[in-house]
C-alpha cells in the first residue's frame, strides 16, 4: 500500500485542491510514492477540531503503507485569531486555548503514530482591507473582523507549541510578508490563497518534508516506472512483483 | 470514514492532479464527501494493468465507507493503441487483446466490489503532428507512433466492453473532437491534456456519476459543514457526533 500525508486544517486546506492548490500540488510532486488526503474543515478552528479529532482520524483510520502515514500537516489558527468582538467572534478562540488545543492535537498524533512527522503551520498573514470584501459573510461593520497583529500572534503562539513539542513549523505569516504586494499577490480575499499564496505553502511544506527525510527522490515509487521497463521486453519488469 | 473514488489509468491519470488536472478537480467538486485516490501508471497498457492489478488493488485494500469505493475510472488504451510497427510497439496491445484485458479487469472490480460504480473512459484523441513534438521521448522516425484512427478503433472496442459488461462509458475520443481546435485546445502534445482537455474530461465524468446517482449534492458531507453551525452556539452542531 502507498503511505499517506493527511492534510488537517481548515478552509485553507479544504480549499488545497482547487486550481492551483497545495495540497494537489503535494498530491502531483508525490506522484506514484504517496496518496495525499485531505481533511480541511472551513470554518473551523482548534477547539472545534479538537471535538471531531477522533472522528476524523478514528481507531481503524488508515494510515497506508505499514499503518501509520508519513506526516500530518496540521494547518489551524486563521479562525482562532478571529478578533473577539468582531462579526466572526464565534469562531475566536483565545490565544492560551488556542496553544492548548494545539498542543493536544500534537500529542493525539504523537500517540495514535509515534514516528509521524507532524508538521505544524501558523496561519498565514491578513490583508485587513482584503477582509472587507470577503465574499462568504455579509460584514455588517465596517471593520475587519480578523487583523494582521492577532494573526501574528497566533503564528508565534503555534511556533511556541512545536517548539514544546519538538515538532517542525512552517512560519507562514512571516515567509508570506516577505513576498513584495504579498497582500493582494498571495491572498484572495485578504485571508485565502491565490495561485501564488498556494505556491508559497507548497514550497515550504515540500522543503520542511525534505529536511524531515521525506523526498520525492528518495521515496520508493509504486510499481516500475516508465522508465525501469525494458522496451525489449516489457514484461519482465512485472515478473518479480 | 469518507468514501472513495479510485482513478485507475495511465499518465493521463497519474498527470490528473497536475495544474488545472482533471484528477485534482474531482477532489474539490467532492470535498467533504470523498476521497479521491489516484492509481496512475504512466506508459502502461492493459497488459500491464492486468499484471498489477492485484497489488494496485489487494485483499485488504481500503474503499473507504463501507469498504467499497463508490466508483473506479477505468482509462487506458491510449498506449494499447500505439501503432505495432512504430516506436512505440513495446506499447502496443492487439486490438481484440486490449477487450479482452478491459473486460479482465472490469470482472475483477465487478467480483470485489459488487456495489462499485465502474466507469469506463475511452483514449482521447491524437494530434499526430502534436505527437511529432513529443517531449518524452526521442522519436527517431519522421512518423508519430500513434494515429487518431487507431486511437478511435480502441475507443470504439472500449465502448463495445462497456456495453457487453453493462457499465457506463465515456466516450472522451468523440467528445473532444467536438470542439473546434480539440488537437492544440485539448492536447499539450497531441496525447496528453491540456487545462482545457482536463476540463473535458472532470465535466464528462462529474455528469456520468451524477447519472450514477452521486453528485456532490446527494452525498453527505463529513462532518458538520460551516453553514450548518449556530453562530450563537458553535459547538451544539458537534454534540451529537
């Protein structure tokens, strides 16, 4: 069986499969070596999550290749840092619960697949005047209801958990700021990604996956590839399967 | 567990979760409601296919759900029908060969999952002067080594097993024909698809399966969607799980 990389988050990674998305990006660079599954949830945030954990990932969850998969990506904090009077106070979760939560999701995964890379990532930046023109709720103020500053506090907050845990983290909110005109160029709606903001999380998640010894060179393909057959004869390549 | 949608096929398949890719389309018209496993293998015919099918799909291989996927797409025939004497022969599949390899398979799909949809797709058409640009390998000849009238005669014998075997089909070779500059539109060198074949091929088959009785709006969801959720009180709608 082809071993996983399960991709848990919200919209963010629920979106990853539309055009120009990470997560089928992953799914293409992992050709023939893994199967990418995705398990966004828009809208959501951790406290949330925390409440569907074991039915999103249950007993008899199946991890391909020897049981367990090759990484979870965990991908929440956008909706946590929600601000706590604003129109999208529900989805708020405050920062010290937020790092809770996060840290319980981390050791959920460390437990049910103790040699899983689980690799965190902090919510990428906001484009407050990008939030103003969102298109999924009616904003009936005038006023963002997530900012930049709650953003970044929430992607340091992330970066404490994996450092308390020992797990890698992709700094999105910064790596994303250092792209010149980042906020329209990488963000859609001033919170979603554009083709260019799916391309940002793609490269780091491929590169953090490299550091952590998970490469599309170095994983072993399922079944001969193209280039193993013998045009002479073809058939051989499938005797000792 | 969310169930299942296998692509089985050659590089038109494993390609599908490449940009724009037909593949990667499916996932985001079912998110939430299914996961979309590729089973690609660039270069292979059904001779191949038939050698490997026990090890794509084995014993204890997950449909997701229930344990049976909700449909199987099966797409191959493309190398089958390289022409016998050209460069690609190795390739090649006589033509009554090729019909009995895909009702082979679709018995052996029939026999595991009963209940599975399964899907037959034709090859697509040629451009036999895109194939002369081919970047994958290094044509010696002047001569492309498949010809869209090959090509259609394999469609044609895909669609006769279709019939014999009572499963539904889609007939891409036809269809793509049907829009005016289908060999440059359609075809990145005159096999593979462009973003606008790749759009031919996710809307052929997102209306076959709705004919099949799954849509996206039919299936259930995985979990309480964001518009199902009180804003007034969140964690009502994950009491009940």
């Amino acid at each position: 069986m082809r071993p996983k990389i399960y991709l848990f988050g919200d919209s963010i990674t629920e979106f990853s499969f539309a055009d120009g998305g990470w997560g089928a990006a992953l799914a293409h660079h992992f050709s023939r070596r893994v199967d990418v599954v995705v398990r966004g949830y828009s809208g959501y945030n951790t406290r949330w999550a925390l409440k569907v954990l074991e039915r999103v990932f249950p007993e008899y969850c199946d991890g391909g290749g020897d049981g367990a998969p090759l990484a979870v990506t965990v991908f929440f904090g956008a909706n946590d840092a929600c601000l706590p009077d604003g129109y999208g106070a529900f989805q708020h979760v405050p920062l010290h619960e937020y790092k809770q939560n996060l840290n319980s999701i981390v050791s959920f995964f460390k437990k049910k697949w103790p040699a899983t890379r689980i690799l965190l990532i902090t919510p990428p930046p906001i484009d407050e005047e990008g939030r103003l023109l969102n298109p999924y709720i009616k904003n009936p103020s005038n006023e963002p209801e997530r900012t930049n500053n709650a953003a970044g506090d929430y992607a340091k907050a992330c970066i404490a958990v994996a450092t308390e845990c020992g797990v890698p983290v992709i700094d999105i909110w910064t790596k994303m700021q250092q792209i010149p005109g980042w906020e329209k160029a990488c963000l859609s709606d001033g919170l979603h990604l554009t083709e260019n903001g799916n391309r940002v999380v793609f490269k780091e998640v491929i590169q953090k996956l490299r550091e952590e010894g998970l490469s599309s060179e170095t994983l072993p393909a399922d079944l001969p590839l193209f280039s193993e057959i013998d045009f002479n004869d073809p058939l051989k390549a499938f005797e000792k399967l």
